[in-house]
C-alpha cells in the first residue's frame, strides 16, 4: 500500500492522503447486515470490508477467507492475547467472532474506506480504541419484521431463535449510543445511505434521527 504522505509526481510535491474515517455497521441480529454489505461491494468495491474471525462453523455457501475466518478455540485465544484483534465479542453463548487490527489499520493509513460489519459488543469496543469512527446502527422498519427475517432464515433451532431475539431486544435498545441509524427498509437504498457516509450527502432511510422499531409488545 502507499505511503500516507504520498510520493512527489511531475506537478511537484504530492498532498498528503485524506484520512477516511473508519465506519463501524451494527445492529440487532438478523436485521440484514450481512445482505446490506454484499450489495454494498457490489456497487461500489472500493470499499473495504473487514473479515472477521470466528470460531462458528461455516453456514452453507460460506467460504473461509472471503465471508469469515474460520478459526479454533485455540487460535482464537492466541490472537487475543496478541492484541491483534481490534475488538471481539461471545455471541448467543455458542462462539467468538472478532477484527483482525492488522488489515483495518493498513487500509486507513493508505487513505482507503474501511467498513466494519459486526456486533454492537464490538463497536462499543471500537468507540473505545477509535473515538474517530462512524458508528452506524442498522435498524429494521418494525420488530415484526425482523421477527419474521429471523424465522424466514431457517438456519437455527427454535431454542436458537428465541436466544437470538431476547439479544435482539437488548440490541435494539443500544440505538441511542450511536452516530447514525439506517433503516433498512430497502436493501440497495440502505447500502446507498452507508456510501453517503464517505461522500457527505444526506441519508434517506434514516426517516428520523430517534427511530427505533417498537418492541414494547415483543
């Protein structure tokens, strides 16, 4: 990658590259993260998606370096007493998943956008080390809604699901500690608002800077 500072060209000396911030994606689970992202590198693959480590097993159709890392108990608890994981949570009880530091940081230091995909344990550990990044919370336009993303995923137990929506309620009330929320209502709309963040224009799903998906009956 580049020097931060750049290299002097015919035009004399280069300006020093602007600093990107790093922008960190979460919200409650099965709210469509991962469905945002991927149409987020379709349109616009200068973007670069961290890929986090874990140690769950990989869904079908899940490829080991591309989607996840997929690691051992055992080397996951050597990259956390390294130090190189730039935050790490246990998730619903069954696993790990964390950041390798190494890549963020490079990408940042060249001057490129750094998108991180993960969990709001995770980002309240990047606001810690990165006071600089963006943190944006992906909300769901209702809790019936995301009720019905997580049932119409079918890839957990009934014990699973009703684990994986008691963390959604507690998910959904962290909104309020973070920079940004985006509604995703529209997949490809949702990804436009996260490229907004780079590019400084307005953002249309977040119909309200206070939204959040009513749970009072959940």
């Amino acid at each position: 990658m580049s020097s931060p500072t750049g290299s002097d060209g015919p035009g004399g000396p280069a300006q020093p590259l602007v600093v990107q911030p790093l922008v960190v994606l979460a919200g409650p689970t099965a709210v469509g993260k991962g469905t945002v992202v991927a149409e987020l590198r379709r349109l616009h693959p200068e973007v670069w998606v961290s890929v986090s480590v874990t140690t769950r097993a990989a869904r079908p159709g899940e490829r080991h370096g591309v989607d996840y890392l997929f690691v051992d108990d055992a080397e996951f608890d050597r990259l956390v007493a390294a130090g190189e994981l730039l935050e790490w949570a246990e998730l619903h009880g069954s696993h790990r998943s964390g950041t390798p530091r190494g890549p963020v940081d490079e990408v940042l230091a060249a001057g490129g956008k750094a998108l991180l995909e993960i969990d709001v344990q995770g980002a309240r550990q990047v606001r810690a080390v990165r006071p600089d990044a963006v943190l944006v919370f992906l909300a769901p336009p209702s809790w019936d809604e995301l009720v019905r993303r997580l049932v119409g995923r079918g890839t957990e137990s009934t014990a699973q699901r009703q684990q994986r929506l008691a963390t959604a309620r507690t998910e959904l009330a962290a909104a309020p500690e973070f920079d940004v929320t985006i509604v995703n209502a529209e997949v490809r709309q949702a990804a436009a608002d996260l490229v907004a963040l780079w590019t400084a224009h307005p953002i249309a799903s977040r119909a309200e800077a206070d939204h959040h998906p009513d749970i009072s009956e959940a």
